[in-house]
C-alpha cells in the first residue's frame, strides 16, 4: 500500500484551502465524498475527463482537503475532515451546509 | 451619494465567495472591516500597490463580500455581514476565526 504526498495539518493554509473550495467541481467533489464517505477515484460521476479530475484532486490534496489512499491500482479518496475540522473549527460544515450538503 | 453596482443577496454565488477569500491580501481586508467596521478606501496599510488593491477591493465587491459607499471624492467600504450570514449562515465567522480576527 503507498500513500501519495499530502500536507500534515499543521501545514495547511487558509487561502489555499478556499482557493481549493472556489471551483464549482471541486465543491461538487468535497459535497459527495462529505456524502458518501471514502469513495473509489473512478466512481465520480461528475463533468469532468480524466485529466481535470486528476487536476482538480491534486488542488484539493494540495490543501489538504483530501486524503488519498492507494491500493494496487486502485485509489481511494476521503475528505479530511477531521483535520479541517481541528485546523478551521467551523468552516467545512458552513462550506457544506452553503453548497446543499447535509451537515455531520 | 453614487452607489457602485453589487450583486444582491441572491445573487450570490458560493464559489465566487470563497474564490474572492482565497487571496491572502483580500483575506486581510476581509479581517481588518470585520474588526473596524466601515472604513475609507485609501486607511487600508496594506502591502499592495493602489491599482492591485482596487482589483481587490472589486472581486471582493463583485462576489457580494463588501458594499461601496461613494460620498463626493471619498469612497468607504463595509462588509456585507448580514447579507453573507443570510445566504451562507456560518461561512463569514468560521473564515473570520480562521483567519485570527475575533468574532462577532
């Protein structure tokens, strides 16, 4: 198993982290791993080919949105709740709740 | 008394907002009107040329983050608190926390 590269908690920064939540894809994406839990990499069905998508992960890996977990061939992707959550008590829930997901 | 344009409430766009929060600049203006209030354009001390604070000052205006008050020459700007906390309740004071200003 290898786990891909991402930010520890105490290095996110705000900015970086509204910049990944400002892209109407990116918020869709967050709403439904918030929905659904850790989800296959494949199993988004949102507008977007193949290269955007990788785009936008790597954005919201980035910033520490997201966690990616890989298993063979096969990647698993979750939201970082948890740490957002410590880091920025607050402000994924308004973020979620403000783009129609249900809240915890 | 001239009012510059600015989108109404429902018009807001939840991208558009938290693109406008993803620039540490705009993030610190955000800050600083939230602590103070309504203030004159050119009493913002911060790190930016006036030509790039104006570019700043007209996404954070065009997202619906803060309201423009022209009085003859003088331009003051405020944030529109009541009008975010209405459309997208808790986003505007968890960014706030996470940014380090106080609360309400």
């Amino acid at each position: 198993m290898r786990v891909v590269q991402q930010p520890e908690r105490d290095q996110f920064d705000l900015a970086a982290v509204l910049y990944a939540l400002s892209d109407p894809t990116r918020l869709e994406l967050v709403r439904r791993l918030a929905q659904d839990g850790e989800r296959a990499c494949g199993t988004f069905d949102v507008c977007a080919t193949k290269a955007t998508l990788s785009h936008h992960f790597k954005v919201l890996r980035e910033a520490g949105l997201i966690h990616t977990r890989a298993e063979g061939v096969y990647r698993f992707i979750s939201l970082r709740r948890r740490d957002l959550d410590a880091r920025f008590p607050g402000l994924l829930k308004a973020v979620l709740k403000a783009a129609g997901a249900p809240g915890r």
